[in-house]
C-alpha cells in the first residue's frame, strides 16, 4: 500500500471558457456559491493529512500569492509558458517534487467529497467514475482492475476519468522521465500531461482507478456551467 505525501495542484490555465469572470481572474480562484474551487481542493487535501501542497500557477500567477498566508507552508511554481504550450509544460516546470508518493490534480474543480482525495491506493491511476451511456470525455476500460486502454474521444460503457491521480514514486520517477523526454527531446508541447501515461507512454506503467462518484466532484468548464452551478452569475458584468 503506498500512501501520497505531496500533492501537486495544476492552476496555470487561462481558463478563456470561463469568460467574462476570468479576465481578471484565475479560474481556480473564482468563486461557487461562495467558496473558490482552489480552497475545496486544498481543503480535502488537508483533511486527508496531506499538507505538503505545490501549486502551479501561470496565467495571473500574482493572485495566487495570497494563497502562502492562507495556507502556510503551500510552494508556489512558475510556468512561463502557460501561455503557449499546454499543460505539459505546468508539471515539467514543476518535475522536481515527483520524487514521492504524489497525487495530482486540477484546481479548476469542486471537491464535495473529501473522501475521494484520501491518500492511501495500491495502483497508481486515475479517479473514475462508471459510465453506462455515453460520454465524449477521456473513458478508460479496465478488466481485472488494470486500465486496458483509453478513448480521448469518449464512448460507452466505461471508467470516466477524472483529474485526479496518484503516483507511487516509482511510477512518478519514470512519469518524469517520459515528460522530460517529450518535452526536452522530442518538443512535444502542445499536449496534456495525462497523454504521458495514457497514450504517448502508456506501456511504460500499469495504471488502476479509483471509483468514485460522479456528485463527489464537480468540474466547471465554460460560463455556462458556472451560471447552471450558481446562478448568482447571470447578472455578472459584461455577460449581459
């Protein structure tokens, strides 16, 4: 049984779907019925005993400063090029801290249920919920608790995935070597992190899941979604 010790939060998107409310602020740092994504995020990770916490900022990274006297004890990294590469580039510039048993996830969510952080997990992989229909989001198939393969497209009777991951730090070893080998070597940078494991180097792991429930979380991608969470947002400025 590994158990995470760090925790690495990915929050340098610009998040543009989420326009007008991010023009002058960070997606993770806006507001849903009263509290701001980010602070669900840290917060379940506190409440599981997981203090050791680095953000990676980029797009109006000045705001998350505050986050240091809020949470003591929180890192902040940089990724200059949040802005013309994609996320690929947040955990490069953050590769240093895989060197632990690490769980990594997005701060550009809701987490209602704490329990879905908990840091304990056998396989290293991916939270997931079962989808019977059909999806045109990231759906894994597993047999025999292994993820088999992986569809960027969608499809049906599947295993969701979720932004939510843990790696042992064996796996977040060679996760950093295969980053640092697309990113450094073959400047591939223009992808998601997660098609390291998923797609470009997936042979080079043997991933599980960790099941969960689609009310556990709730991911807000566009205004829209933001006014369906919490209507308050139909009469932002500039939205009319």
């Amino acid at each position: 049984m590994h158990k995470v010790k760090r925790a690495i939060i990915m929050a340098a998107g610009k998040g543009d779907r989420m326009h007008p409310v991010t023009f002058d602020i960070p997606k993770p740092l806006v507001s849903v019925n009263g509290r701001r994504m980010i602070d669900t995020v840290i917060g379940g990770l506190k409440n599981n005993g997981i203090d050791d916490i680095v953000v990676v900022t980029g797009y109006l990274g000045e705001k998350f400063e505050a986050l240091k006297e809020e949470y003591p004890g929180i890192v902040i990294v940089n990724n200059p090029l949040y802005d013309t590469c994609n996320n690929i580039s947040s955990l490069y510039f953050a590769r240093e801290y895989l060197d632990t048993d690490v769980i990594i996830l997005d701060a550009d969510q809701m987490i209602y249920n704490d329990e879905i952080l908990d840091p304990g997990f056998e396989k290293s992989g991916y939270n997931a919920v079962r989808v019977q229909g059909f999806t045109d989001e990231w759906l894994m198939q597993v047999e025999d608790g292994k993820v088999i393969s992986c569809s960027r497209n969608g499809g049906e009777n599947g295993w969701q995935l979720y932004s939510i991951s843990r790696w042992s730090l064996e796996d977040a070893k060679i996760l950093r070597r295969d980053i640092e080998t697309e990113f450094e070597k073959n400047m591939n940078r223009n992808i998601y992190w997660d098609d390291i494991p998923m797609f470009v180097h997936f042979d080079d792991f043997s991933l599980g899941i960790r099941e969960m429930k689609k009310e556990d979380i709730v991911e807000i991608d566009s205004f829209e979604e933001l006014v369906s969470a919490d209507p308050s947002y139909q009469n932002y400025p500039q939205a009319m």
